[in-house]
C-alpha cells in the first residue's frame, strides 16, 4: 500500500495587500503553495488598490487571507497557535523613508512591535525559515560602493532604516537563541506592476499623464539601483528555498556583519546597476509619449543620494542575480497603470 505523501504546512505571507507581498503570494500559490495571507489593509495609501490585488488573490483555492494588525499581540498569538505554518515571508512594514520624518510612531508599532510578534510565532510554532525584507536604507550614511552585506551599518539617516536595522538585530538574536532560520532581505528600490502610490515611478506616471509638474530631488543627480518587482520576488522565493545556515567559518575575532555562527544571514537585492533619476524619468518620458515638467529640489532629509547593491552573495548562495533593466520595467508599469485606471 503507497503511504500517502504529508501535506505541506501553509506558508504565512504577511502584508499580502502590499505591492511585494501580492506579487510573491501570487507566485507561491501558482506553484502549489497553499499560503495564509495577513494584512491589515489601512490607509497608508489607496485601499481601493489593496482590495484590487486581494481581489486577485481570492480565486485560488489554496490562499487564505486574514485581516489582522501585526502589532496586536493576542491576535498573532493566535494565528500561530491555529494552524501548522511551515515557512513565513514577513513583508508588513510601515514604509517610506519621509513618512516617517512626519509619522513615526507609526513605525515603531509596525516594525518593532509588529515584527517580535512574527518572531514569536516563529518561534512557538518552529517554523523551518523566516524571510523577511529588510531595506538597502539601512546602509545609511556609508559611501563606498556598491553596498556590500559584509559592510557595518551602524549609521542609519532616518527612523525607517532604524526600524529595519532593528529588524536585522532582532532576527539575529532569535536566529542564535532558538535556531530559527532567519534571512534578511536588503530590497533596494523596487518598482513595477501593482506598485505603491508613494513610490517615484508612480507620482512621476500619474503626474506626467495629468500635464502636473514632478518635483526632482536632488536636482536629479540622485541614483538608485532600480529593481523590477518580478526580480524581487524571484530572490524572496529562492532565499526562502534555502534556509539560512551558520557561517563555520564566522569568527567573533573578526565579525563578519553578513554572516553568523547563528542560522542567520543578510542579502542585497538590487539589479546592480544604478540609474540616475533623470535617465529614469527620460524612459518614463520616451514611454508614454509626452514630456514631464520638472521641478528641480534639492535633497530631502532622510534621503541618500545614492544606491548600489552588492549580489555576489545571493547570486553565489541561490544561483540568482537581478538583471531587468528599467528601459523593460518601465513599460510594463505603465502598461498596467493605463488598464488599472483607465488613462
């Protein structure tokens, strides 16, 4: 008689109305994953557009969704103590960089609060790996290039990449007391289909197509490593595949920030190529058809004026590395914001 193969435990997606958090449970589920998905779906931005890719989500049969606030404790408490979880890919975050110059209570209660929950439940339900986003803010006041994992970053210019910093310790510490896989994920400038409104790309989309001026910080001379969302998620799903393991080689002599003796680890995502903002704005311009009215600012607090990761380690350790360039990325969001809203 054929032993009948064990199911597998859900995978918990939290902020699965988020832009990422949607694209990686769309992917999880297409490859027969069944997935919970968690959000508390506020106002952060357009709730319409929330409910749009929740809506998309639904028709499969495998995805549940439970709409709760990461930093209520009781309720977290009991989402990991109902089901069995095998894996979590932690998205929820309060973010933006300038959001929370104005807002930053907001933060604490989302990425500190929020993710020792996460970590709790992790722990109390012996989830085999934790992935969850950190942020290429984190690197701070440092220069060199590209941004490289086995850099410190100890010097954060604003209370987000604070909040994601803490994240990494967090994680960390829950990685050597109680030997959960955890892996951390440095996601540097994502955009795409189904993006966030408060993201460039889409004010700069919206704003040329209305014949609106865009304000251009840092008179344009920013650079980022732009990085196409399918590029993202590709990266979540591979880290998530391989769980985190310890460094035998880490020494305490020497610490090495990107690696442990703990089943803990650190990767950049980016497309390792970074772009200046006007070259950027220029495809968006060259896509759409029309010419954008620039307004030029200087630097906003907060801000860096540049980005560029180092993906030698993911690329080595899950055989991916980023590579959309924007001149490909770009029509594709803009495809989509015309179909979505009708312009």
């Amino acid at each position: 008689m054929a032993t009948r193969k064990t199911p597998q435990a859900p995978i918990l997606v939290t902020g699965v109305a988020g832009f990422i958090g949607f694209h990686t449970a769309i992917r999880l589920l297409e490859r027969g994953e069944k997935v919970i998905g968690l959000d508390n779906v506020n106002d952060y931005y357009d709730v319409r557009l929330k409910k749009a890719r929740l809506a998309k989500l639904k028709p499969f049969k495998q995805f549940t969704f439970t709409k709760t606030d990461l930093a209520n404790r009781v309720k977290m408490r009991n989402l990991f103590a109902e089901q069995p979880i095998a894996k979590v890919v932690h998205l929820a975050a309060q973010a933006g960089v300038r959001y929370s110059l104005v807002n930053p209570h907001a933060y604490m209660d989302s990425n500190i609060e929020g993710f020792l929950n996460v970590l709790e439940g992790c722990r109390h339900a012996k989830v085999q790996h934790l992935v969850y986003a950190s942020s290429s803010s984190v690197y701070g006041g440092n220069t060199q290039m590209p941004f490289s994992i086995h850099d410190n970053v100890d010097h954060p210019v604003s209370l987000y990449a604070a909040s994601k910093k803490a994240n990494e310790l967090m994680a960390h510490c829950y990685a050597h007391l109680y030997r959960i896989p955890c892996t951390g994920l440095r996601f540097f400038t994502v955009y795409g289909p189904w993006g966030r409104p408060d993201m460039a790309l889409f004010i700069f989309t919206k704003a040329i197509l209305e014949g609106k001026t865009i304000e251009v910080y840092n008179h344009g001379k920013m650079r980022r490593d732009f990085t196409y969302v399918d590029d993202i998620v590709e990266g979540v799903i591979r880290t998530l595949d391989h769980p985190a393991r310890p460094n035998p080689a880490w020494s305490g002599d020497k610490p090495d920030p990107g690696t442990s003796s703990a089943p803990a680890r650190i990767y950049n995502i980016g497309n390792h190529q970074p772009v200046e903002l006007l070259r950027f704005i220029e495809v968006l311009e060259q896509t759409i058809g029309k010419k954008a009215k620039k307004k030029l600012l200087p630097i906003q607090p907060g801000d860096v004026p540049a980005t560029y990761a180092d993906i030698e380690d993911l690329s080595r350790d899950v055989g991916f590395k980023p590579a959309t360039p924007i001149e490909v990325g770009i029509p594709r969001f803009v495809q989509w914001y015309r179909e979505f809203y009708k312009v």
